[in-house]
C-alpha cells in the first residue's frame, strides 16, 4: 500500500495565489512589450514613408519589420493567453 502525503489546503491557496501572481507579471511584461514592438513599427513604416530609400535599404528595413511582427505576435499571443 502506497502512502500519500497529504496536501493542506492552505499550501493549495498559496499554490494558486503565487501563480496569478507570476501570471500577472508575465501578462504586464508581455502587454509592454507589445506596446514596444508597437512603436518600433511605425518607426520602419515612418522611414519607408518618409526617408529617401535605396531598394537595398527598404529591403532590409522589411525584413527587420517581418522579424519584428513576429515578435510582436508572440508577445501578443501571451498577452491573450494569460
């Protein structure tokens, strides 16, 4: 017969409390930084917009933006999970 150990209920609520605690944490670090790929954006769409660009410089600044969309969806898929 195998012996359990027995759980209080007080260990659960500590269990439960710390992890809306850490849940919270990561929701406000993932929300800022969505916010901070946010405003990298516009700054590659303000310079596609407004900078007098070779074809080889709105290239790169395209694939800077692909990589950083991606992030931002990553951080933007926590935000909404959490």
């Amino acid at each position: 017969m195998k012996h359990e150990k027995k759980v209080l209920p007080s260990q659960f609520i500590k269990d439960f409390l710390d992890f809306i605690q850490n849940a919270k944490a990561d929701y406000d670090y993932n929300f800022e930084a969505m916010r901070k790929e946010d405003r990298i954006t516009q700054d590659y769409l303000h310079m596609l917009e407004l900078e007098d660009l070779s074809y080889r410089e709105r290239s790169k600044i395209a694939t800077k933006l692909t990589a950083n969309r991606q992030a931002r969806r990553t951080h933007k898929d926590m935000v909404e999970e959490l």
